[in-house]
C-alpha cells in the first residue's frame, strides 16, 4: 500500500474509482445524477481529498458502486459485460460510419 509508506509525510494517497462521466470519450451528451459532467465529477472527487482512502469520487458514482454490491457477482459480471459489448458495438458502429462518410 503506496498511503503506508508515506503517513508522516505530507502526501495524500486516495483510490478513485469512478463511474461514466460526460465527456468527448464517453460520447455521453447529457449530464444527469449518475452520470455527471466532467467539471462536476472533478469538484466532487477533490471535495473527498483525505476523507476518506478509497472513493469513486462522486454520490451518484458511490451509489452505483455500493448497489452493485449487493448483486450477485454472477449477476454483476453478466450484466456489466453486456453492458461493454453494448457500448463496443456502438463505438464501431460510429466508427464505421464515420469511415463511410469520408
């Protein structure tokens, strides 16, 4: 653990895990409560600077991360794979009408 190597020192060691975010990469238009806007995200995340050793950085985030929690992992794993070929399949389906379009 990189935080027990420095307590005395000054530094702040935290683990953000964050959820989506709105941005160009994520191709995600409109914030909502779980899925905010980058400056939002960023606000919240500095906000949890030394309260607290691992976060992901935002409430909707959290709220995400603790109901996954109580899924199954079975459960969890399934629908969260689906969940990246979805989102695969649209990045190649843009791309490639992108490509066409050139």
């Amino acid at each position: 653990m990189l935080r027990r190597e420095y307590p005395n020192k000054g530094v702040t060691i935290q683990s953000i895990s964050p959820a989506l975010v709105c941005s160009n990469l994520s191709k995600k238009k409109r914030p909502s409560f779980f899925i905010p806007d980058a400056d939002t995200f960023a606000r919240s995340a500095i906000a949890t600077i030394g309260l607290t050793e691992k976060t992901s950085g935002y409430i909707g985030h959290q709220i995400q991360t603790d109901m996954a929690k109580l899924v199954p992992s079975v459960l969890g794993d399934f629908f969260l794979d689906r969940k990246v070929w979805e989102i695969r399949r649209a990045a190649l389906r843009r791309k490639a009408r992108e490509a066409k379009g050139k």
